[in-house]
C-alpha cells in the first residue's frame, strides 16, 4: 500500500508543480492577447501577427497542461484568483506601452514562465513521470522559440 501512497503524493506535487505551469500559461496568454489588441506603431501589423500567433499557442498549451493535471487525478486551476495566487507573471496593467516595451516585457514573462517549466521537468525527472516530463519538454522547446523570436524584433 506505501507504493500507492507514494505515487499519489508525487502525483499531488507533480501538479502543483504544473498549477504554476498552467497559471503561468494563461497569465502570460491573457497578456500576449492584449498586447495583440493594443500594439500599435510601424511594427504594428507584423507584431499583431505575431502575438496573435502567440496567444493562441499559449491557450492550447493552457489546456493541454490542464488536462495532464486532471490526468494526475488532481482538479485543475478553474478560477483567476487561483491562477494570481500560483503565477510568477505580472499582469500589464494601465495604459499599453510602446511596442518595444512589449516585447521586452513578453521576454521577460516567457523567460519567468520557462524558469517554472524547468522546475517542473525536473521533479518530473525525479519522480519518474515521463508523461509530465515530456510535455514539459514541448514547454520548454516553444518558449525558447518565442523568446528567441520576441528578441529578434526587439533588435
């Protein structure tokens, strides 16, 4: 019975690990989207391409770490108190910034956001959880190609 124990608690942190994901994914979809609404200048229809490419990347990738949580046998974050109290992203708050600024702060966000991924491929390393540790991967593989593209146009 231990075993069983033991694979239901690391099933129960896996997720917490993936509750930061996840929040940290829609936080970061919710800013890209308005950035998207509110770009404005001579980058404009290039960058509203782009974000708009972006947050619909981060909305599947919302569901999809969603749905490996509910997978684990753990309910996943359905509330924006709950995302706010496990996100390390800063919502974009008052008037939009210049287009530079925006991608210096989607860098920054992306950056925040591959951090907690990273964590969370490890425990998932550890506890043996190549499911977990796989999509975490896919994380880590999109958000190194979204921060390599939001620097190039920040050039």
């Amino acid at each position: 019975m231990a075993a069983k124990s033991s694979t239901k608690n690391s099933n129960v942190q896996m997720a917490k690990h993936l509750a930061n994901v996840v929040s940290d994914t829609y936080l970061l979809m919710i800013k890209t989207h308005g950035y998207h609404w509110n770009v404005t200048g001579p980058s404009f229809h290039s960058l509203h391409l782009m974000f708009e490419e972006q947050y619909k990347e981060l909305f599947a990738a919302a569901d999809e770490v969603a749905e490996r949580i509910r997978a684990l046998d753990v309910f996943a974050p359905m509330s924006a108190a709950t995302f706010h109290s496990h996100t390390a992203v800063k919502e974009a708050n008052g008037a939009p910034p210049n287009a530079k600024a925006m991608l210096q702060d989607l860098i920054k966000s992306h950056e925040q956001t591959r951090e907690r991924v990273a964590e969370g491929r490890a425990f998932a390393g550890e506890v043996e959880d190549t499911a977990s540790e796989d999509l975490l991967n896919k994380r880590l593989e999109a958000h190194d190609k979204t921060i390599w593209m939001l620097k190039s146009q920040a050039a």
